[in-house]
C-alpha cells in the first residue's frame, strides 16, 4: 500500500515499524493536509487522486502494526477485501458483497496462535509494499503503467485483439461491449489467456447515460485516462458461418457483399449515429479524464473507405478536412436527407456502403478538428487494413491479430513524441486523401 506514495524518505520511515510512534503519524496527517491545502500534494510526492482516502489507509495500515507490536497479547491485522462492486465504487467492482466479506471473515477466523501485524490481500498474507495486487487494486494508476479504455461495439475480431495485444504490453484494458454477456466472456477469454489486467464495463454508444456511466466508473476508479480507442463500428447481422457461404472462399465472399449489401434509410440513420455521433459522444465524455493523464492518446480506427477520394463532394461544399463540428453536421444532414431521397448518388455520395463511408469521413474530419482544438493530446486515425471479420464476410486479407497490430502501434507510439491529427495505414503515415 505504501507504493501509493512517492515520497522514498516517507515510506521508509512507515516500513519501520519497530521506530515508527502513533504521534509520528498524527504529524505525517498534519503534514499532508497542510500540503494539500497549499495545493502542493503532487509535487511533495503524496497521490494525486483520492488523496486524503489513500493517506488514511496507509497511516491506518501503519497504526495497525504498532498496535500489533505493543499488544502482542492480541492479533491485530489488516485486510484488503479486493474490488467489490458497492454504492462506493458505483457498483463496478470485481467481487461481489458476499465474496470481499468472506476475505475479511478468513482473517477474523485465523487459527488461535496466528499471525498479527500483518497485511491480507485477496485472502493470502501479502507484504504491506505491494500487497494488493494488479488485478484487484483501486485506482490501478499507481501499479500499472497506463490504462487503456477500448469503446468496442463488437467484442471480437479487432477489437479483442487489440485489447489482448495492448494488455500484452502491461496496460491495464476496460473492455467495452453493448452486451454484457458478450463483453464478459471476451474479459474471461483474455483472462484464460493470462492476461488478468482486462476489466469489463458495458457501453452502449448511441446511448448518454450509457456513457456517462462509463465516465463515472473510469473517474471514480482510475482518475484519468491514457489511452482512448474508438473502433465503433455498427452491430451488422453476419451470416458468414452460414450454409450459403459455406464453399465460398474469399474473393467470392467479397463479390456476393459489395452486389448483394444495401444499406436501408434506417440503417443509413444507425450507421451515422454510432460510427461518427457515437465516436464523437464517447470522446467528449472522457475528455477531461485523458486530459488529466500526461500523455493523453485517441486512437479512433478508420478506413480507408472514410478518406476524402471516397467522397465525390456536392457542388459548393467544402472538403471534410476543413471543415468544423458544425460543418460536419450540416454534411451529415444533407447526406441523410438525400439519401432518403434517393439521390445520393445523383448528389455524389459515394455509392456503395454510403452512410458507412461517409461516417467515417466525418470521423478522421472530426479527428482533425479535435487535435487541433486540443494540442495536449495526440489524437490519430489508425485504419488496420482489410481484415478478415465478421463485418467483412471473413473476405479480408489480413487477420484480426494483424489488423489490430496496426491500430496497437498507433496507440504506443513513444512518450512525448509523434504526430497528432494524423492518419495511419496498416501502421504507416498516410494522407487522408
């Protein structure tokens, strides 16, 4: 618990419990409320967030021991419950209330003659450093190098990959699917893998209080957000395991979706709502909290059906890529409307797979705007190649894993370098047009 803290001289004095004295504490509360009333919590090395809750506990941990050594007649101990879904942690815990009390009731029920004076977490005797571990710590910013939220409307194909690839490289995953069904069991596929830092929050995209949950979990539990990956991509009903594409192979596959796949108006309506609002709405919901992290990243995972040369524009109407947020609806109306009418491609939208080429359009426009709005983040268009998907009839040319390898390099790029309000193909720079 004392890695909560960055003081080095602070933390070994709490470690030595034979030296340490109950009126040692009171002074080391005295000191880190006078800091924080100066506003110097930060940088005298106390955490950032949930600072006064983290300073109590490690000063209550400490106490503990002296009270342990001074009452030897006694078995005095600390336990940590694991993260229990609660009113407190606006229920997104991992454990339910019955499983954090058994642990609690495991020490309570110690053998006579046990241990005292010492820190359980997850029901095992752990050290007081580092007992908690990654997978059950509140506020894992502290343990972990950095967290990744991954908005996935579908919680397979890319967007599991990408999570089991980026959890791969130590940084802790929030997972998020419409169906919760679904999203658990792709957390408890990357956990049967042995990746245990993946955690699962339901999202759905076109939905505000759906979002603002997700906000809450991500601000009450971590504090800030490093990276932001958005693949939202429309829910499509996919018959790729059906009989009829049995004995097809790719490039048949491929033909029979772009002459037999229309996009109805509603569809068009739904398409627009999730791949362009959708993206738009969860961004601007976690924008303080990647603002907050010191290297805030959005990665929003394009295609190479969004950029410019896909879109034959309408007379008159400036190009997306210059466009603004208010442009950009104006466009997306004008779009739906004549698309109702059925003269989109009378108009110059693009013929096949319209609304969906159009969204993504608006989205890199929308990237561009974004970075250049906000200079602190790095905000990027990622497009993974055509990749063999349930979207795709499974016709693509590349797999999941190497489609998502193209977005995870986007999303680490190095610390404090690289480009914002950029394009990426299959991993390199690109224009968008």
């Amino acid at each position: 618990m004392k890695s909560l803290i960055n003081n080095e001289e602070l933390k070994q004095e709490l470690n030595d419990v034979e030296k340490l004295t109950e009126e040692r504490l009171d002074e080391v509360l005295d000191t880190f409320l006078r800091d924080f009333k100066a506003g110097e919590v930060e940088a005298r090395g106390w955490p950032k967030y949930f600072s006064a809750y983290k300073v109590s506990k490690v000063t209550m941990n400490a106490y503990t021991r002296i009270l342990a050594r001074m009452h030897p007649e006694l078995r005095v101990n600390c336990v940590h419950p694991g993260y229990v879904s609660t009113d407190m942690t606006i229920q997104s815990g991992i454990l339910t209330p019955e499983e954090g009390g058994s642990r609690v009731v495991k020490v309570a029920l110690l053998p006579e003659g046990g241990v005292t004076g010492a820190f359980f977490a997850d029901g095992e005797e752990a050290s007081f450093d580092k007992g908690i571990s990654a997978s059950s710590i509140l506020l894992l910013e502290f343990v972990v190098h950095r967290l990744m939220a991954a908005a996935i409307s579908r919680n397979k194909g890319i967007g599991l990959e990408v999570c089991r690839q980026l959890a791969s490289n130590g940084i802790t995953v929030v997972l998020t699917a419409r169906d919760e069904a679904r999203g658990a069991a792709a957390v408890e596929k990357l956990t049967e893998s042995g990746l245990s830092d993946a955690i699962f929050h339901q999202l759905e995209v076109t939905d505000a209080q759906s979002i603002a949950r997700l906000a809450g979990f991500l601000k009450a539990r971590f504090g800030k957000l490093d990276i932001l990956v958005l693949p939202a991509v429309q829910d499509v009903d996919s018959t790729a395991n059906d009989e009829m594409f049995s004995g097809m192979d790719a490039r048949q596959r491929a033909e029979w979706m772009w002459a037999n796949c229309r996009e109805t108006c509603d569809a068009a309506k739904a398409g627009i709502q999730t791949n362009y609002y959708g993206t738009k709405n969860v961004t601007e919901a976690l924008l303080p909290l990647l603002q907050a992290s010191s290297d805030g990243r959005i990665v929003n995972v394009s295609s190479d059906f969004g950029l410019l040369s896909e879109r034959a524009a309408e007379a008159g109407a400036e190009r997306c890529g210059e466009a603004t947020e208010g442009r950009l609806d104006e466009l997306l109306a004008m779009f739906l409307k004549d698309f109702e009418a059925g003269e989109a491609e009378a108009r110059g939208w693009p013929m096949y797979f319209s609304a969906y080429k159009v969204a993504k359009a608006a989205m890199n426009a929308y990237s561009r705007v974004m970075a250049r709005k906000h200079p602190e983040l790095r905000i990027n268009c990622a497009h993974p190649g055509y990749v063999k998907t349930d979207l795709t009839l499974h016709s693509g040319l590349l797999t999941p894993k190497e489609g998502a390898s193209n977005v995870v390099k986007v999303a680490l790029l190095p610390e404090g370098a690289g480009p914002t309000g950029v394009f990426f193909a299959l991993g390199q720079e690109a224009p968008f047009e």
